[in-house]
C-alpha cells in the first residue's frame, strides 16, 4: 500500500537519459569527449549545415539493445526516427532526431530493494520504453555581456531516453530507482553515468492525488544531477502540490528546475504535450531494422548481467536474495566478495563484513572497493580466524582496524595485540568457578527462573579473561556448572 502525505497519494515517473558511450555522435563522426573548448566537436552535420544527412551510429544501436537485454524488454525488430520540432538556439535544424510510435526497447522493468521501517521490501517498477535520440547544444549566459553563447559540442551526442511506468509512490522509491537504473547502465557499460557532466540526467514527473482519484496533473522537475537533489527536489514539490490545492489553487503542467541553493522548484515553461512536437517519421532516416541474429550476438559478447550474477550468488553461496542483490551493486565489490569468500569458504560471513564493517569505513573515507585498505585476502585470512576460534567477533574488529591503517597482517595483529581467544577448558573452569563463588546471589536467581541473571555472570568472567574467553564456551561451561 502506497506511502500517504497529507492524506495523498504521491505519484511519480521516471525519464532519464544516458548518454551512450560511443566515441563519436549518433549521426556524424564529431566526437563526444566531455570537457573541449566551445565548439570544436560540431561538424557540418551537427551544425546542420545545407546538404547534410545523418547516418546512424552502429554502436548507439548496440548498446540500446544491450541495455533491451538488461531489463528483460522487447527489441523491436523495426523502429521509426522522427523528427521532435522545438525552436531553441541551440537546436540548429530546429527539430530534435528521436522515436515516437515505435522504440527501439520496449517495456522491461527495474527492481530494487527498499527499506520500509524494519522492514526490507522488493519493488519493481515498469518501463514504458527506451529509445534512442541526439542531444541538443548548450546555451551559455556567463561571460557575455549583454548576450547568450552556443556552444555545439553535445549536439547530436548520442542519448538512451528511458521512461518509466507512472509507478513510483515516494521519494526514496525514486531514488532507490534511479541508483538501481544507474548501476544497470553503467555495470554493462553502455554509460559513464558520471551526473555532474550531464552523462546520467534524470527528469521527475510528480503528480499527487487523493486515494482512488484518477491520476493528478503532473510537474517535471527536469535535469536533477545528484541523487541527493533528486530527492530534496521531489519532496518540496510534493508539499508545494499538496499546500496548492489545500488553498483551492489548481495545478498547471509545467517544467520546473530544482534550485539547491533554497531548496524549492520553480516553473521554467508551461509542459508541451506530445501534439506540441508535431512528431512525423524523418525522411532521411530509414527504419532501422533489428534481427534476431544480431540481438543474439549482442547477448553473447555481453558480461555477465548484476540480477543473473545475484541469482548465482543465491544459488552458489547461499546467500539471502537481500544480500546477493547489495553485493552486486558494482562489478568491483562483486569481485572483492567472490575473492573472499571463495578464500575463506565462509560465503556468509563474508557478505556480513563487506556489507557492514568494510562498506562503513569505505563510506566514512570516501574510498571505493578498490581503494580499500583491506585485501580480500585479508578479509578472508580475518574470517578464518573468526571461524576456527582463535578470536572473537569483538576481536576481530580490533585486529580489521590494524589491517585497516596497514600495521601488519592477521595473525600478526593478533598475537601483538594479545587478543587469541582462550580455550583452554581447565583455565576456563577456573576463572568460571571463582566467578560462581564471588556472586552467589546472581546464581541463586538464575536457579530460580530468573535468565537474566546470567548476564551478572558472563560478564565478570569476560573481564577475568581479558576479553579472551570464547562466550560460546563460556555460556555452556555455565549451564552444566548451573544445571
């Protein structure tokens, strides 16, 4: 059941677009590299000089497919190029190559792990549809008095435009969505998804409407560039829809741009409908056509996909499906998890540090996976010794932040550190007896019926240990001592 805001139900969809990663654009050879002076990587056909004609880039197809395969939707066998008509100064052709009526990937879907409370629940939202288009220039209104600039570099670059199902009920879904879609278009390659050069740009469509209403008037909050904004940006447009039509206003589909520095979105132009464009197929473009053949190609020559390695993670290690999906967030942290737990053979174990202690000191460092102090050998060599008893959980923590700020390896920190558990029964029993003797009162009342009690007793003994003492060992050596 969807999340209510003020008695409303929020209601948001999804168009993102990546910029794919070919070296040249969608319909010319000029390349796409980020960051080159103003209009050095225009040619005549991006300049839409007179006697022009695009053709199509073969690798922009190939990753449309590519991306097809990733969600599990159709590739249609034949799409249509058309001609999207605006008038912006940095559209040359006054018109914008896309797709309309037929896509080049149709439907698929996009799931994710949320968490709800305490609760960690799979959504799944669905896509309409992927298609392929060309970018547009850039305006500049810095450093010209008086005017605006045109820089043509990005046009006619080559986007992926990918537009979910209205599906979405909260910000976190959006976000936990647009991290998803990120790690798919990047994991196969087909995107840098770098969104502060403008790679991964997502567009939120937000409407909000009372419970079993027809759907709300809609607001795109276009261009949110960090996952950050993204949320702030939806969460003030929600509360502003609400307050309108709380006061008896009526919502009016609009773009908005998102403003960090206050934290509010703001109407940037009245929203065109689909007539606006007067979308009608280019005649300079024939169909572009998509056997099986080719699809099957595409699919062989592909890495393995994040949701099939999470299923081969279930089935080879064991793991929770939660577990199995967070490790293959990126194919680095995938490998560090199956180069430790094949070393240790403690599959599980494994997860449990990469997902907690490993994940917490990269995220407080600002380090990726592979940047981690901690090799995985480490990692699986500290497991180990968890396993075979040497140390204890507590323990282990010391000896990963040795491993951490690099002071030697595993069994040296250990024994440096004196933190070997104790298992030798005979000195065990002792410290347990001299433990029982000093607090009789903790045993009388564990005797009758009090569990609690217990807790008076490992704790005076795990102190007597120096921390050393194995607690399992410890809490059966108790209950045959206590009956």
């Amino acid at each position: 059941m969807s999340k209510l805001v003020q008695g409303y139900e929020v209601v948001i969809g999804f168009e993102t677009h990546a910029q794919l990663s070919t070296h040249s654009k969608i319909f010319s050879r000029a390349p796409t590299a980020f960051g080159a002076e103003a209009n050095t990587q225009a040619c005549a056909v991006d300049m839409a000089l007179p006697g022009t004609l695009p053709v199509m880039n073969i690798g922009a197809v190939e990753r449309a497919i590519e991306f097809g395969l990733a969600i599990n939707a159709h590739i249609a066998e034949r799409s249509i190029f058309a001609r999207k008509n605006y008038f912006y100064p940095d559209l040359p052709k006054g018109y914008q190559i896309s797709q309309f009526e037929i896509p080049v990937v149709q439907g698929g879907e996009v799931s994710f792990f949320l968490e709800e409370g305490k609760e960690t629940v799979r959504k799944t939202v669905r896509l309409e549809r992927a298609h392929l288009e060309e970018d547009a220039g850039k305006s500049l209104h810095e450093d010209f008095i008086g005017q605006s600039g045109i820089d043509l570099n990005r046009a006619g670059t080559p986007l992926l435009e990918i537009v979910t199902q209205p599906d979405i009920r909260s910000s976190d879904e959006a976000v936990a969505y647009a991290k998803e879609l990120h790690k798919i278009v990047t994991w196969i390659g087909i995107c840098d998804g770098n969104m502060q050069e403008g790679s991964f740009r997502c567009d939120a469509n937000v409407s909000v409407r009372k419970p079993g209403a027809p759907l709300g008037t809609r607001r795109e909050i276009k261009n949110l560039n960090s996952f950050k904004f993204m949320q702030q940006a939806i969460d003030f447009e929600v509360r502003w829809q609400i307050d309108q039509i709380e006061d008896g206003h009526t919502i009016q589909q609009a773009t908005v741009l998102f403003d960090p520095d206050t934290g509010e979105t703001r109407a940037m132009r009245t929203k065109e409908d689909a007539a606006d464009y007067r979308y009608f197929p280019d005649p300079d473009l024939p169909p572009l056509v998509i056997d099986r053949d080719w699809v099957e190609r595409v699919k062989g020559e592909m890495a393995e996909l994040p949701r099939v390695m999470a299923e081969r993670f279930v089935k080879d290690y064991a793991l929770p499906e939660y577990d199995a999906t967070q490790l293959t967030q990126s194919k680095a942290v995938a490998a560090y998890f199956e180069a430790t737990a094949k070393a240790c053979g403690q599959a599980k174990l494994a997860s449990n540090w990469i997902m907690g202690e490993v994940s917490r000191r990269l995220n407080a460092s600002e380090l990726s996976i592979d940047q981690s102090p901690v090799s995985a050998t480490q990692l699986a060599a500290l497991i180990g010794r968890i396993s075979d008893n040497t140390i204890s959980n507590n323990a282990a923590r010391q000896v990963f932040e040795g491993l951490w700020n690099q002071e030697g390896e595993v069994d040296a920190l250990i024994e440096a550190k004196g933190l070997k558990q104790m298992n030798d029964t005979g000195e065990l029993e002792k410290i347990i007896d001299e433990v029982l003797a000093a607090n009789p009162k903790n045993v009388e009342e564990f005797k009758a019926g009090n569990a609690k009690a217990l807790n008076g007793l490992v704790g005076p003994i795990m102190k007597a240990s120096k921390g050393k003492a194995n607690p399992g060992q410890v809490n059966a050596l108790l209950m045959k001592k206590l009956g």
